[in-house]
C-alpha cells in the first residue's frame, strides 16, 4: 500500500480485492443486515462530510457505515459500495473476502442494498411468460437490442415451472423504443418477444393509439439504480445481473423459499 503524502489533500485510491485476515472477522454466521441497518452515528456522518469533495461533483454519497471489518467504513453511492478509513486518507474500489469461508461480503453487501419489494412492482407494464406450474416467480429488465438478454432467454427456455415478467428497459440502442413498441402491441407480445431474442425477423401492424409503456419503465429502471441490461429481480427481491447457464439459474430459483 503506497503511503500518504503530506502535501497532497486527495485520497488514494486502491483497486482489487481486499481479502480479509480470519482473526479479524468474526461474522461469518452474522447478519449484514443487523450491522448496517442503522441510522448514522456522528462518526459516520462527519466521514461522509469529508469524503464527498473528495469524489467530485457526478457522485453523490447516499451513507456511510462503519463495517466489521479492518476499521474500513462503507460508503455508499448510487447502488455501488466502496471503502475508506476513518481520516478518508484512502479509497479502497474492491470486494472483500472473508478468507475462513471465501464469502465475497462486498457482493453480499450490494445485493442487499439493491433488493426490492418484489410485489411492488408494475408487472401491468411487462410481457407475462408462464412455463409449467409457474409458482417460481422473476423479472427481468431487459433491451431488444441487447445480446446479453438474448443469451439469458435461451437460458430461461430451459427452466421450466416459472412465470418470468419482461420489462422492456430500452437503454441500448436509438432504435429500441421503437422495436420495444412493435412487440408490446403486437397481438402476441409474448411470441414477438420470443422471436426477437432468438433472432426471427417478423414484421407486423400494429395500432397507431397504441401506448407501450416506455417512459414509465425508463423512470422505474432510474428509481432501482439499473446500469444494464439484463437486470433480474426474483420473487424474495433479491438481484442478479445474469447467469452463465441454466444449472446456476435453477439452484438460485430452488434456493427462494
């Protein structure tokens, strides 16, 4: 770690992985939630008075939380968390890794953070897919333009016994709006969806008054902190940016009670 200079009043920023030393985290069977879910105390307030000129004016600082671990605090920014310590001397831009059981707890962290309550949301405004008994329940964000969200698709097709709700987030390209707009008033959205992401090309009418529901799910995508596409929430209102295969999907499905 490279050491302070006197003259300089900017902090450090330190990228990577801090993994932490066994001895000094003792929470391994410890809730985060009960460690954050607190107001500010005056350290902590004073800390995020004095980190924030330090970050520029395009980031602002939501909280500051004390952690468990390494006398680091957390500060919180527009759904991301990085590290400093208690002078703001250093920024630490990283995960932390609880080396007795490999835990990531800045992933863990973000994840809470970025949780919903999932019956909140507009599922009026999304395309409605059932497989099977469809008692499993996600959504997913996504774009028509997007690849990502094309990939996930051919994912989802082999999970069975779900009801997934597609919002049509269009934050890819200039064209998606209107793409987005042809499949929400088709006659079969859901079929249009489908062959959209499998790459089937089919041009149909759709009515002039016909409203889809772009702005509104803009605004939502804004308010939930969505950088990208695919975003998934599940039913326990808990996030997740994708999956490399089928296996991970269903264990994160079988693992909602």
């Amino acid at each position: 770690m490279a050491t302070r200079s006197t003259h300089s009043t900017q902090p450090h920023i330190i990228y990577g992985t801090m993994v932490h030393k066994c001895k000094l985290l003792i929470c391994c069977g410890l809730s985060l939630l009960g460690v954050f879910a607190i107001a500010e105390t005056p350290q902590e307030a004073r800390i995020r008075k004095m980190v924030q000129p330090k970050l520029g004016q395009n980031i602002q600082v939501d909280s500051v939380k004390k952690t468990p671990y390494a006398g680091l605090f957390e500060v919180r920014t527009n759904g991301d968390i990085f590290y400093t310590d208690e002078k703001t001397d250093y920024l630490i831009i990283g995960r932390v890794v609880e080396t007795k059981t490999y835990q990531d707890l800045t992933k863990a962290r973000v994840e809470e953070i970025n949780a919903i309550n999932f019956s909140e949301l507009p599922f009026d405004s999304a395309i409605k897919i059932i497989k099977g008994h469809g008692k499993r329940v996600m959504a997913i964000f996504a774009d028509p333009n997007c690849v990502y969200c094309k990939n996930l698709h051919r994912i989802t097709q082999k999970i069975d016994n779900v009801t997934i709700f597609i919002f049509l987030l269009n934050i890819v390209s200039p064209d998606s709006a209107a793409i987005s707009r042809q499949i929400w008033c088709s006659r079969d959205p859901r079929k249009a969806w489908d062959n959209q992401m499998l790459g089937i090309t089919l041009v149909q009418e759709t009515a002039s008054d016909c409203v889809a529901p772009h702005e509104k799910i803009l605004a939502l995508g804004k308010k939930l902190k969505i950088k990208g596409t695919p975003t998934i929430y599940f039913s326990d209102g808990s996030r997740a940016a994708g999956f490399d295969d089928a296996n991970a999907l269903e264990a994160k499905l079988i693992s909602i009670k």
